[in-house]
C-alpha cells in the first residue's frame, strides 16, 4: 500500500497522504452513517455544537459557526468498525507504527457547507499523552477537500518539537502559530491523512457551499501506555494488527447509564 520512502516521509515530516485508501462504495456506506448518527442524535439530549471557543477568532465569527462532532462512531454504525480495521488501513499502519497496531478511539467531524467551524493549530497529544508517542490518527476523508471547504493543515516536522505549551488543552497560541503557517494538505473522498499525534495541525473554517465530512481513527502501540488517566472509555483497545504483548495494562473506569 505504500513504500519505503512514504514511510520515511512520515517519520520526517510527521504525516503522510494516502490517496485511494477506499473506495467509492465505501466513503458512501460512511457518508449514509454519518447522515444516521446525526438524525439519531438529533432526537436525543446529546446533540450540540461541538465548535471550539476561545480568542482564535472574534465572538461574532464563532457564534455563526457551526461543528457536529460525535466520538466513538464505530459504536453506531458498523461501517465504521469495518473502516478501522480494513486491510488497507492496517496495511499502512503496520508500517508506520508496527506490527502491532491497537485502536485508541474513532470520531466524526462534519463541517456543513459555509459555516462548518475551524480547529486552530494544535497538538492532539494533551488530550491522551502517551509514554512513546506512537499515537497517530488516520482522517478518513468522506469529501474532496480543500482550503475552501476547510481541508487539514500541518506543520511538517513539528512532531520532533515534543509536546508544545496550549491554551487550556485546547490549541496553540494563535499569534504565534497561525493557520497560514500550515502546509494545506487538500484530499479527494477516500484519502486518508496519517500524522503523528505530536504534529501540529489545524484547519480553517468551511467557506464553500459543500460539506467537509472526515472520519478519525486515532491508533497507537499497544506497549505504549498512557501516561494520564484521561480519553479512557469502555470498549478501548480493538487491536487492528499483530497482538498485544500486554495481557492487560489497566481497567479502563465505566458507568451504564
């Protein structure tokens, strides 16, 4: 599925694009998915606007924006179960993370066309730290993407930087690390856009008349430990690939409800 030199690419620059990972047949299966989590959560207490707050933006831009963003999607639809751990996906990440791959979690954004909310650049690595940084995610893009309809930016090698100081838990000093100083990193419908959990990245608000809808699986070495008790959920540790070395390394904590 890829080549030695893509995996180089990766572990210089922090990312890698995939092109064709699925097919058309797939990204549509994830679109009719997407389309049912969102009407199904829209009939319950748990629907809302997942859109980013802070100074990246004047209030007045931030209240018109817009982001639906559910986590743990392969919970809902199967499709997405099947994306996780389909052949190709697993084909790559045996590369880049090795032969022993676990799924972390999964997560929709859904930026609707003209007013689909922006993600500041950020490290995803405060939000679940890890002891070796073999955490990545794999952005399944459901759309053609591009900076119109707000296409993933990265900072290319700015995962050899560590862990970088954020607003909250959130994202980075905007002054300092503005949009425009990202690599657009535009996509057709079944690319998929791998980067290490340290690299920066963000994305600009969807400007175009079309949906911007992406897929994120975030996956890691099952060897490699969390190093805070947080982003622990029931059902955590699907492995993908290989076999996890560790019969087990914690009890994640749950409530039914």
């Amino acid at each position: 599925m890829i080549k030695a030199e893509d995996v180089q690419f990766y572990k210089d620059n922090g990312y890698l694009l995939v092109r064709g990972l699925f097919s058309a047949e797939e990204v549509e299966q994830m679109r009719e998915a997407v389309a049912g989590i969102i009407a199904r959560a829209a009939q319950t207490k748990y629907d809302g606007n997942a859109t980013w707050q802070g100074d990246y933006l004047p209030p007045e831009e931030l209240k018109k924006l817009v982001l639906k963003g559910f986590h743990d999607v392969h919970y809902h639809d199967a499709s997405f179960t099947r994306a996780a751990v389909h052949p190709n996906m697993a084909a790559v990440l045996s590369q880049l993370i090795g032969p022993n791959v676990q799924l972390h979690h999964s997560k929709m954004l859904v930026k609707p066309p003209e007013k689909g909310a922006a993600f500041p650049l950020h490290q995803d690595t405060p939000y679940f730290p890890h002891a070796d940084h073999s955490m990545l995610a794999a952005s399944v893009h459901l759309d053609d993407s591009d900076m119109e309809n707000g296409c993933l930016c990265v900072i290319p090698g700015s995962h050899k930087q560590g862990l970088l100081p954020h607003v909250g838990r959130y994202y980075l000093d905007h002054r300092e690390y503005p949009l425009s100083a990202a690599t657009p990193c535009p996509a057709s419908a079944g690319d998929v856009l791998f980067f290490n959990y340290l690299t920066i990245h963000g994305s600009d608000v969807n400007r175009s008349q079309r949906n911007r809808r992406n897929v994120l699986f975030q996956y890691r070495d099952p060897t490699d430990l969390p190093t805070e008790n947080v982003h622990v959920n029931w059902g955590q540790g699907l492995m993908v690939c290989g076999e996890n070395p560790i019969y087990k390394a914690y009890q994640p904590e749950y409530q039914l409800k």
